[in-house]
C-alpha cells in the first residue's frame, strides 16, 4: 500500500475508530463549549444596565477568546495516539495509508471543530438570551431591561475598520495561524502541545518585534536617544507605493506560518511511519 494512497472504505474506517476511541472528547468537548458560552453570557446579563444596547457584534470579544481557548485545549490534541508507546504502535500499525491518516486527523482536529465550534457558540449565546428574558419578566417580574440583539453568526468574523488593506490580511492571516500551528503542534511537542507551541510562538513574535527594534536603532540611534522618539516606525521605507517593507514582511511570514504547517505535519508524520 503507497504512503499516498487514498480508500474511501479505509477512510470510513478510520473515521470508526477515531470516534470508537475519542467519542467522550467530541462530545464533552462540544457541550462544555455550549454551557461555558450559556454560562458566561448568562452572566453578563444578569450584570447589564438597563438602557445599554448589546449589539450583535459586541460578541467577537468573547467569541475570539473562545477561539483560542479551543484551540489551545482542543485541536492541541490532535495525533494522541501518538504521545504514547502503545497507543503509538497501535494506530502506526492502522490498516492505512500515511495520507488517510492525516487526511482523517486534519478533518476531524481541526476542520470539524473550527465548523461546530461557531454552531455551538451561537446556540450557547443566544438561548442564554431566552434564559435571561424569561427568568427577569416571568420569575422576577422586570419590564425594565436592558436591549440585547441576539448574535448573528456572520458578525463573529466582523473586523474593525483598519486604514490598510493589507492589514486586513495580516489580521486574517493571524487568526487562520493559531489553529494550523497548534494542530502542527500536537505530532511535534506532544502532550505538552497546549503549552510550549503558544510559547514557541511568543517567542518568536518577540524575536521578530525584537530584531526590527534592535535594526532600527542601529540605523538611527539618534532616534532612542534624550528626547527622541522610541516608537517603532511601521510605515517606512516603503517597497511599493502605499506598502511599507515592515507590513510586507508580516503579510509573508504570517501566510507561511498559515500553509507551512499542513506540509510539516504531513512530513512529520510519514517519518512516524517509517
């Protein structure tokens, strides 16, 4: 059988088996998603001024922070069987090929949460809004309430009006990064996935920040010096009329790191298997 090879009835299978082991982690994993949103909703309602909108947009604060927690917590475990001698050599031992495998990993620890876990968020968000209206007008007899609108899924993804449209991208690009490189992650580090990658990945965003400081100071200490100015200029020099080199270099390193981590996880994998 090629490393490269793809089955649909291999692919069934593995799908079987994944949910046969980790079925208990979809599933607490999706409602405590679910009642952690109920909850923490529920509770800023409950804390609401009344004549204060909340608008449908005024979720992303809470949706974002969501995100990363899911994927720290969540797509962090993807390869499991691997981070164990015998759990190891049994899935390696699969009847199927390198790519179904990952194929199958990257469907169902990155590609399905990153689809259910909105669903569950807006289910979560918005019954609490029931909850709240219901226990304020029927058990508490309230009729002055604050207006809540409840969410709509496409303001989730809204972005703040910025005045580069490059900076769009790299926003983006951002964003799309987390779960591609904590999915990456979890056949590199292990176990210890939800911790060292978010390090791994501080760290270098100190080191990139830390290298333009340092060459900038460099270039025109005068800059750095009594009275002058330490703030890090982001708009010059400029490469291409209205792009700046600095934004140019963010845009391509961030995309990389987007892309970089389906190949690298690919490779690493088929390493495992040899």
């Amino acid at each position: 059988m090629s490393a490269n090879s793809i089955s649909s009835h291999r692919l069934k299978n593995l799908v079987r088996y994944e949910w046969a082991i980790d079925r208990k982690f979809y599933l607490l994993g999706s409602f405590g998603i679910f009642m952690i949103s109920f909850g923490v909703f529920l509770t800023v309602w409950f804390n609401q001024y009344s004549g204060y909108t909340w608008r449908s947009v005024d979720y992303n604060s809470v949706f974002f922070g969501g995100f990363v927690f899911l994927c720290v917590f969540g797509i962090s475990q993807s390869f499991i069987d691997l981070r164990e001698k015998n759990t190891s050599i049994r899935y390696l031992s699969l009847p199927a090929s390198t790519l179904e495998k990952y194929l199958v990993q990257l469907f169902l620890r990155l590609i399905l949460p990153l689809i259910i876990y909105p669903i569950v968020f807006w289910l979560g968000a918005n019954l609490s809004v029931d909850v709240y209206y219901f226990i304020q007008r029927s058990v508490l007899e309230k009729l002055s309430l604050p207006e809540i609108e409840k969410v709509n899924v496409l303001y989730l993804y809204w972005l703040p009006n910025l005045t580069m449209e490059l900076v769009y991208w790299i926003l983006f690009g951002l964003i799309v990064s987390i779960p591609t490189l904590i999915f990456m992650g979890g056949i590199i580090f292990g176990k210890w996935n939800f911790i060292v990658m978010p390090l791994a990945v501080a760290c270098i965003l100190i080191l990139f920040f830390g290298s333009y400081y340092g060459l900038s100071w460099l270039v025109n200490a005068s800059a750095f010096g009594l009275g002058g100015n330490y703030s890090i200029r982001i708009d010059y020099p400029e490469v291409i009329e209205g792009i700046p080199l600095f934004i140019l270099n963010c845009l391509i390193l961030i995309w990389v790191a987007v892309f970089l981590p389906f190949v690298v996880t690919y490779f690493k994998l088929k390493e495992r298997e040899v």
